[in-house]
C-alpha cells in the first residue's frame, strides 16, 4: 500500500510536471484501481474536517445541497452494489434521510466503509448499510442530536438531552426558593418550544436508525427489529457516551450488535481503500476543496471555497483547477 508519504510523493511527482488536476488525478487511480478489484460501484463522500486548519461547518456538514452531489455520482449506475466511502462529521439527520432514501432506492447492496471517522449523521447513514467495514483505527460516533443554542457567550451546540437533562436538574433544585436565583439566567434561554424539540430531535435520530438498521442491516435476522431498536437506543445514549464527539471503535461497534467486518480482513481491499483516502486528505491539505462527493468514474461534485463544481466523466476536465 502506498502510505501517506508516499502518496504525498506521487502528488509532487504529478504537480511537478505542471499538471494542474495532479490532486484529481491521484484519487481518480484509486477509485478506479478500487472498483476494478470489488467489481462494485465506489462513492467517496468525505469532506475537510479532520485537519488542524478545517472549514466553515456549513460547508463540510451533511446537507441537502449534498443530493445534488450524489445525483451527479450515482447516474448511471442504477441496480449495481455500492461501497460507500464515508469520512464525515455528520450534520442534519433530515439531509441524511433524504440522502439514505435515494440510494437505498438505487442500490439493493451498501457497503459503508470508513476509513478514519463517520460521525453523527455520518454515523446514521452507516446504520443504514447492509454492512459498515471499519478498521481498527476507524471510528463511528454517538447519534443524540445538537441543538444550537443563542447564548450570552454566542451560539453553541447543546445537546438535547442535557438540555432535558438541564431542565429537570432545575426543577429539582428550584423546589428551594434559595436556588431560584441561580437559575433564573440559564432558564431565560429556553424558548417555548425547546423541550418539546429536544424531545422529538432525539426521537427522530432513534427511529430513523432503527428503522434502517431493521430494514437492511438486519433484514431477515431472527430479532432484528428488537436488535434494531436496541442498537438505536444505546447509540442515542448521551448520558453513556457523555460527549457527542465520543468515538467508537471497531470493537465498540462489534459489541454493540452492529454487522461490522474488519478492514484488514483483505489487506489489498484495505490499501486500497487507505490509498484513496491518503489521496483525499492530500487534496484538502494541498487545494481549496473542502468536500467531495466521487465516483470511480470520475463524476464528481467537489465544494471548493463554498462553490459547488461538477465535473464531467472520463478525461474531460471542467473543473476549475485545483492547484495553486
């Protein structure tokens, strides 16, 4: 496998030959030498957010602008099986759902592969593959929803079980008259609806996981929808995870019930896949790209400074070029 170094060599080899689409180039080999040894159809999704120096949230998040991305990836390629390649932070859980509904009615097999992190939403869409392929420095993450909350301090991302949390620590405090005065700041920035949104947010990330990992991870499997529900619910646990950004290995996820298959199990799959990825993280460090969406095929909607590009298939090169 070439490793990071080594890939971070090919990109000089390439650049230094005044090829401007030397970053494309390097993660289109990949892809194709990919989908050449599965004989599936390969989709990365990943985007800039592991880097010291990352991007604005609203544009690496999961959103619905990212439908646009895999309309343009997955054209074509109706009833193949499809590996997903999924290095994400997550975002909205109602983007992520239109995005697992699309190709779930494209593709009647998904991999889920992760190659270092898939969080949040990116952890929901996992749950709704028929298998997530992780290694064993990969990382799944807790799903309880964030809420953004105005505060003194600015906005913030509060999850909604603390808040619910939060909120039945002060009615239990505020039974001393003592206390009141304490908490009368913290309860001002509650607005009238909030609980009742924390309550459905975390009930929407329950069912949509449990739902999916019971229609497809699970499909057939004696107790599946128990299985499902089970799963969903300790995912959704803030109180056990205590932070949302909490990861979960490989282990973690196997022990949770998850149908989880081990990256290093093919080693050519796994260098593979790690050579793809070292191409994309190589392309975010070196371009203004900060989230692709690709095909093997060279089809891809690529973010850039907030900037949707599509791209053309084969050897045709519309994208603004990505080198400095």
């Amino acid at each position: 496998m070439p490793a990071w170094g080594e890939i971070l060599k090919e990109f000089g080899e390439i650049k230094s030959k005044g090829n401007p689409a030397f970053a494309d180039d390097i993660r289109h080999k990949y892809l194709d030498l990919l989908h050449k040894h599965t004989g599936r159809t390969i989709v990365l999704y990943a985007a800039k957010w592991t880097q010291p120096v990352g991007a604005h949230p609203d544009l690496i998040s999961v959103v619905d602008e990212d439908m646009q991305g895999f309309m343009e990836v997955v054209r074509g390629f109706d009833k193949t099986n499809l590996d997903l390649i999924l290095h994400s932070p997550g975002g909205s859980p109602v983007a992520a759902e239109a995005i697992v509904f699309y190709l779930r009615s494209r593709f009647p097999n998904i991999r889920v592969i992760v190659p270092q992190a898939a969080m949040s939403a990116a952890t929901m869409i996992a749950c709704s593959s028929d298998k997530i392929i992780m290694g064993l420095h990969s990382s799944l993450g807790p799903i309880d929803p964030q809420m953004v909350m105005q505060t003194s301090l600015g906005y913030r991302m509060v999850p909604a079980q603390a808040i619910l949390d939060q909120f039945e620590k002060a009615q239990n405090d505020c039974k001393n008259p003592e206390k009141i005065g304490s908490w009368m700041p913290i309860l001002g920035q509650y607005g009238p609806s909030l609980l009742v949104e924390c309550e459905n947010a975390l009930n929407l990330s329950k069912h949509l996981v449990r739902k999916w990992l019971g229609d497809y991870m699970f499909c057939g499997v004696k107790n599946g929808k128990k299985k499902a529900a089970i799963i969903a619910r300790k995912l959704a646990d803030h109180r056990k995870h205590m932070s949302h950004g909490r990861h979960l290995s490989f282990e973690a996820a196997t022990k949770m019930g998850l149908s989880v298959e081990s990256l290093e199990a093919d080693k050519r799959y796994q260098d593979l896949v790690l050579s793809v990825f070292h191409a994309t993280m190589l392309t975010f460090t070196m371009t203004p790209a900060v989230k692709i969406i690709e095909n093997h095929d060279r089809k891809a909607f690529i973010k850039i400074s907030g900037t949707p590009v599509s791209a053309p298939p084969k050897h045709e090169h519309a994208i603004v070029p990505l080198a400095k």
